[in-house]
C-alpha cells in the first residue's frame, strides 16, 4: 500500500486513516458477515433472516454519503483555487 501514496502524504493523517479503515473492514467484516450468515439461517422466514442484506445496504449508503461530501468538499477546494 505504500506505492499507492506519493512520500510526501505517505506518512500524513490521510495515508494513517485509510490504512486504519482499510484495516478495520478487512479484519471486521468477514467475521461479521459469518455472524449474520449463520444469524439469518437460524431465523428462516423472520426479519433477522435479512440481516446480512442490511449490512450490504448500509455500506452500500455509507459509500454514496462519503462520495458525495467527498464532492462537495472538492467542488469547495476548487472553486478556491
């Protein structure tokens, strides 16, 4: 991952915090998805038996609400340019 980041924000808060999410979904989400996998199996034709749907909703949201302040947060940068 070092190759992805130009030195000079290699070691920034930039590089740290995407090491440190990139880190956390990799190690957290698996063991979660095993969880709801065996949660929806255990409640067959119940509300619990989407959870593992709700997860990928909720990240799916999670991902049009970064990219979209993302934008705006770079729509600002550029128009001070």
């Amino acid at each position: 991952m070092s190759d992805v980041f130009e030195p000079k924000f290699r070691f920034s808060g930039i590089s740290f915090s995407y090491n440190i999410a990139y880190a956390i979904a990799g190690g957290f989400t698996p063991q979660l998805v095993v969880f709801l996998h065996f949660l929806s199996l255990e409640n067959k034709g119940e509300f619990l038996s989407l959870s593992l749907s709700f997860y990928t909703i909720f990240m799916a949201f999670i991902g049009i609400l970064a990219s979209l302040l993302s934008k705006k947060f770079y729509d600002k940068a550029k128009d001070k340019s």
